[in-house]
C-alpha cells in the first residue's frame, strides 16, 4: 500500500489507535463484567481473527505458509496475548483509568528495550533525564493509586501486584512491536493480523483453562453491558484499530507510533467520566504530569531538529519562488 497515494490513511490510522485504543480500557472493563479476563481476551481475538481470515479466505488469499504463522504467532502471542490479556487480568483491581495511565511507560520500556539504537539515546542527555523523570512520575502515581479510598475495598497488595503485571504488558507489548517490525511476514496486512489474532485467542484460551477460569463460567450469564464491551472489543479494539497499528508500524517509526499511549489515558479519562463516573484524584493527576514531562524530556530533541528542518525547507522554499518568480510586464 502507497503511503504516498495514501497519505489520508496516516492520520486516520493515528486517530483510530489514539481515541479507540483509549475507549478499549473502558470496555475492557465491561466485558469484564460476565467474564474472566483471559476467557474474554481470547474469544475477542478468536472472533476478530476468524471473521477477517473467513473473509480473506473467501477472496482466495493463501495461509498455508508455516513461516509466516510461526512470524505472526509471536507478535501475536506477545502483543497481544501478553501485552492486552495482561491488561485485562490488571483491570480486575484497577480502574480504567489507572490502567491506561500505568501503559503509557510503554515509550520508557520501548528505549530500554531496543539495544539496537542505545547509542543514540543515551548521548542525547535529555533522554536519560526524561526517562528518570517519568519513573518517579510513576511511583508517586502508584503512590496516589494504592493510597486510594476509591479502591479501599481491594486490597493493598493486589493493586501492587496489578500494576507490576500492567508494567509486564508494557513490556511484552514493545518485545511484540520491535519483533514485528523486524521480522515481517510476506503476506498481506490483513492476513497477518488475522493470523496474530487467531494464535493470540487461542494462547489466551489456554491460559484460561490453566487458570481454571471455565469452572462455573457460562456465557448465558453474560450481562448485556459485558457482552457491548466485547462486541466493541472484538470490531474495534481487535481489528479496526489493530489493524491501523500494525499498518503504521511498517511506514512510520515505531517510537512514533508508540505515542498512542501518551494520548490513550486522556481518552480513558474522559470516557470514564462520562460513561461510567470514573474519576482519579489529585495524587494521581500530579503523577501522570510528572510521567508526560518525561515523556516529552525523552523526544524533545527530536522535535526540535524536526521543527529546525521545518525552517530550513520554508526557508529553501522562499528562496526558490523568489529566483523563479518574475514581476508581471505588459507587451
């Protein structure tokens, strides 16, 4: 797919990863409602998956190629199985809100993690700053979270351990991206989510039955609310908005594309307000300003040379209209 003839694509796809992904932790919550988490995450990727490899099937595209499923079963497995189900099992102690807010390290796990391109962030010295910076934004927004009358029914040591599994998500988010973007598979986009989204649903599933999450478990207890959130979860979060994720990771820099967390727990925030009166108090706010100035600290560079090259080709382009550029002279 031409990015050039497709420009309009860009910007759409950022819009769906910024503002669905940030309504995904709310409904993760409601589908939490009727299911156990990695039963849900399973039959959202299962049913994503089957729906969108039906209908590649039936258009005669091939996947018969065994590299290509071992290739999209790890991202799967990783970015999926690992970074959402994770989430999922986390929403069960902790709202939302905190959950999308705990994700947006993801930038700080992404840097951490890429070996490859160590040398140039740590010779930029705003970014080691701005990754200091952002976890001790974390720490005073865990503080503000265990410390929470909101959640003083659950216990203590269970919204720790939540967070520190939020954290592993995050981590096994940005191991699924960084694998992707390098090992490609040779098949369409929409073949190669589909085969991510089967391999993740049918990974989740076994988890489930590990965790015995199918004793007593019958979906004709399901609320309606539970079921809403999964048939969100399924067409939007699993396939719309997956799927403009993996299609910008290959035309855009993955540290670019991962600033969908930076936005994710604004949406969240707002759309717990409104839909379910959700809200986070004061110690929290001031945490998630303190992580954000990190975040900024770790890219401010970038952006500048960014805006500084801008300069430069106005400046370039200025010139070029005034050399070419003759006053109009009557005949």
């Amino acid at each position: 797919m031409s990015t050039s003839k497709n420009s309009w694509l860009v910007p759409v796809a950022f819009i769906n990863i910024y503002v669905i992904w940030g309504i995904t932790f709310l409904a993760i919550s409601f589908g939490l409602k009727g299911f156990p988490p990695f039963i849900l995450s399973g039959f959202r990727f299962l049913a994503a998956g089957l729906l969108m490899i039906g209908w590649l099937l039936a258009k005669g595209e091939k996947a018969n190629s065994l590299i290509n499923w071992k290739k999209n079963a790890v991202t799967g497995i990783l970015i999926l199985t690992g970074g959402t189900g994770l989430v999922a099992w986390g929403e069960q102690y902790v709202s939302a809100s905190e959950a999308a807010i705990a994700i947006a390290t993801g930038p700080f796990w992404f840097i951490a993690i890429d070996k490859k391109n160590w040398k140039y962030y740590f010779s930029d010295k705003f970014i080691p700053i701005g990754l200091i910076i952002g976890f001790v934004g974390l720490i005073l927004f865990l503080n503000g979270s265990v410390s929470s009358a909101h959640h003083a029914a659950t216990d203590g040591n269970l919204r720790i351990t939540a967070f520190i599994v939020l954290a592993l998500s995050s981590v096994a988010w940005v191991l699924g991206s960084l694998y992707s973007k390098k090992n490609p598979a040779s098949q369409s986009t929409f073949m190669n989510i589909a085969q991510q989204l089967i391999t993740a649903g049918v990974a989740a599933f076994i988890i489930a039955a590990f965790r015995k999450e199918w004793h007593g478990f019958s979906f004709s207890n399901v609320p309606v609310s539970a079921w809403a959130g999964v048939l969100f979860l399924v067409f939007f979060g699993s396939i719309v908005a997956y799927l403009s994720y993996i299609w910008l990771l290959s035309v855009k820099p993955a540290a670019l594309v991962s600033t969908h967390t930076y936005i994710n727990p604004i949406v969240t925030v707002l759309a717990g307000w409104i839909v379910a009166g959700q809200t986070i108090n004061g110690s929290q706010l001031y945490g998630l300003s303190v992580i954000l100035v990190g975040v900024l600290l770790t890219n401010v560079t970038k952006y500048f040379k960014l805006s500084k090259r801008s300069k430069v080709k106005i400046r370039r382009m200025k010139r070029f209209f005034n050399k070419t550029s003759r006053p109009y002279q009557p005949i």
